[in-house]
C-alpha cells in the first residue's frame, strides 16, 4: 500500500509542477504581447501625429 501511495504521491506533485510552469509560460507570453502592442501603439500614435497637425494647420 506505501508504494500505491508514493506512486500517487510523485503523480500529484509532477502534476502541479506542470500546472504552475504552464501557468509561468502563459503570463510570460501575455507580458510580452502586451508589451509587443504597447510598442505598436506608440509606433501608431507616431505616425499619425504628422496627419494630426498638418490637419490643424488647414
């Protein structure tokens, strides 16, 4: 029965060691899409400041 219970055992710890990497890997690609549109946004916002203000100047 100790061996049935070792077995079990390393089954729930492998177990949570994959559930709390999956877990690291899903927010360390969320932080780097985030990061990856706030880039594009300020790259957006850069190339629309010159439409903005020749925009004012008419």
């Amino acid at each position: 029965m100790a061996v049935v219970e070792m077995v079990y055992l390393a089954a729930a710890t492998l177990w949570i060691v994959v559930v709390v990497a999956a877990v690291g890997i899903g927010v360390r690609i969320m932080l780097k899409v985030r990061a990856r549109r706030r880039r594009m946004n300020q790259l957006m916002a850069l190339a629309r400041l010159p439409l903005l203000l020749a925009g004012r100047r008419r």
